[in-house]
C-alpha cells in the first residue's frame, strides 16, 4: 500500500472547515492591506488637495486641460486657459497641481 492510497482513503478531518475561513480571513485581510487601504488614502488626499484650492494656483482637470484658478466657489471654478479666455468647471474635475506635474517632466 503506498502513501497516495492511504491519502485518499482518508476522512477529511474536522480542522478543514476551520482552515477554510482562516484562508478566508485572511484573503479578505490581504485585500484590505494592498487594495482598499491605498484608495482610501488616495482619495482623502485628492479631497485634501481640493480643499486648499488657491486663486492663481496653476492646475490641470481630469481631462488635461491646464489652467489658472481665477476664482473658487463652493461647487465649481473658473479657470484661465489662455489670455482672456475663462472656462467654468466642476470642482471635483480638478485632478493635481500643475506645478507639480511639471517639475516630475523635467
């Protein structure tokens, strides 16, 4: 009789389900750690970014567009793209700080 046959032909012991949720505990716990812990961190400091909008603050919108901040309500901001030429846009569409951007370019 080999090692394999009597492997198989044994009971499953009752420590199995127990070892089950322990995986599963700790897959969740894993997730949690590399995955939902980073995004929400993320996202707190893109609301802080948001926050602490200045007049004059060169920035850059979820579509790319770059401009200055000329003015700064509750709910959207008028952005300078070019001379003379104003755009209002949603608040939350601000993405980062173009000043930023640029200094990792170069």
């Amino acid at each position: 009789m080999n090692l394999l046959t009597v492997l198989m032909q044994a009971p499953a012991g009752a420590g199995s389900g127990s070892m089950m949720w322990i995986m599963l505990i700790a897959m969740f716990v894993i997730m949690y750690f590399f995955m939902i812990r980073p995004q929400n961190k993320k996202q707190k400091e893109i609301a802080n970014f948001r926050k602490a909008l200045q007049v004059n603050q060169q920035v850059i919108t979820a579509g790319g567009i770059h401009g200055i901040i000329k003015e700064i309500t509750d709910d959207y901001v008028v952005l300078e793209i070019a001379s003379n030429v104003k755009i209002k846009i949603d608040k939350n569409s601000i993405f980062a700080d173009a000043s930023a951007a640029n200094t990792q370019s170069k």
